[in-house]
C-alpha cells in the first residue's frame, strides 16, 4: 500500500523568506502523480501544485516549486518570498496512474506559520 | 465552470441522532465523488468513493454509509450517530482522463460536532 510521510508537524518562517516542507512516499508503481494541497484557516482545501512522476522537470507555480526525487521517493515544496497569506497547513499526496479508481492518499500534514 | 457544493457548513448532534450531509457538483457529467473525514489537526482519511450513480466503495469499516442516487450528488449518512463520529468532512470530485491527472477539487467542508 502506498504511504505518504511529513515529518515536520510545525514550521514557521519569516515573512519574505523561502521555506521547504518535506514529504516522502512509498509506492512500488512506477507511474503515478503528487500534490501539495494547502489548507488555511477557513479550511477549504486548494491545490497548490501536482507533479507527474515521469516528469524529470520540477513543477512550479508563481512562488510555490517542488523538488521532485523520484528514486528516493521524496517530494518536497519550496515557497519563496513567504507572504502572511500562506500561513496554513499543508499536505502532501499521491495518487497512482493506474486508473479511474485510484484515490488521493495524504500525509498528516505541515502546519506553516509565517511570521510579520 | 465546475462547482462544488456541501452542506451544511456547521452541525451539532446528539449521540444517536441520524445524520445527512449533502454533497452536489455543477458544471461536470459523471464525476467521480469523495468524502473525507479530518480529525482535529489530523490528515484526511477517505471514507467513501463513488465512480458512477449508486456505485459506492467504502474505505473504512464504520458507522456511516453513502450513497450516490443522481450523478453529481453525493450524500454521507448515519442511522445512529456516535461521539467519534465528530470531525470536519469533506466531499471532493475529480473526472478521470488517461491523460492527465487533475487532482480533486474539494467542497468547503462540514465542521460535524457530536454532543
């Protein structure tokens, strides 16, 4: 069964600075896709970024990037110039490619606090 | 465009009490539907899964069942409900291409509080 891990509960970061969240998975498919979602206090869940594991490019959008390892399953988001706006929690997931059955699996999430 | 539609927002219930949480889609045909519970500062665990009208797939052995009698309308039930049964549900749609993987886009949640 495929997992996804965050190991960091809660980070804070200065506004203006960039800051990476971390996320691994475990699958033993080889197509398959991976998102970062982004939840902030009103909890409505946004997607903030995907990456499609046969693509070698690193996903970007505006600020948020990823650094997309495939062979040691790790997947993390890079967001630049922290803005107050981007306090919320995040969560990594994976989905397998393997048809209209497959579901979104999450992590347990990063709390991200950006400070004035 | 497609939207998606949950309510009610906010629910409190007494223990044993039914429940009916409704989920509709707009803007889409044949989307598959979701409902995820969020325990408090927890992840999301995906409850039920529907890929067509009455189609239901269940994740998780529990006090509550789904089902799905239109095509964009998804609704979250429970004959009795319990304490642990409290959490912020979610319901979410994605539509299937071989092609490429859109994600799911997710409803605005319902905060479900069991006294």
């Amino acid at each position: 069964a495929q997992t996804v891990t965050q190991s960091q509960p809660e980070m804070s970061v200065q506004e203006a600075e960039t800051v990476t969240l971390s996320c691994t998975y475990d699958t033993s498919e080889s197509n398959y896709y991976l998102f970062w979602y982004k939840q902030p206090p009103s909890r409505q869940m946004i997607l903030v970024i995907r990456q499609e594991a046969y693509k070698q490019q690193n996903a970007t959008e505006n600020r948020f990037s990823v650094n997309f390892q495939k062979a040691a399953k790790s997947f993390s988001l890079k967001i630049s110039d922290s803005q107050l706006g981007d306090t919320a929690m995040y969560f990594c997931a994976f989905m397998g490619g393997g048809g209209a059955t497959n579901k979104l699996i999450f992590g347990t999430g990063t709390l991200l606090a950006v400070q004035p | 465009s497609q939207t998606i539609h949950q309510w009610p927002a906010t629910l409190v219930q007494p223990v044993g009490s039914p429940l009916s949480l409704e989920c509709t889609v707009e803007g889409t045909s044949n989307p598959n539907l979701y409902w995820y519970r969020q325990a408090a500062g927890r992840g999301l665990q995906l409850l039920f899964y529907s890929v067509g009208i009455g189609q239901i797939s269940s994740e998780v052995p529990q006090n509550l069942s789904a089902s799905r009698p239109q095509d964009r309308q998804f609704i979250l039930s429970s004959k009795k409900l319990l304490l642990s049964d409290s959490g912020f549900y979610l319901c979410a749609w994605s539509v299937y291409d071989n092609r490429y993987n859109y994600g799911y886009t997710f409803g605005s949640g319902t905060r479900l509080t069991v006294v």
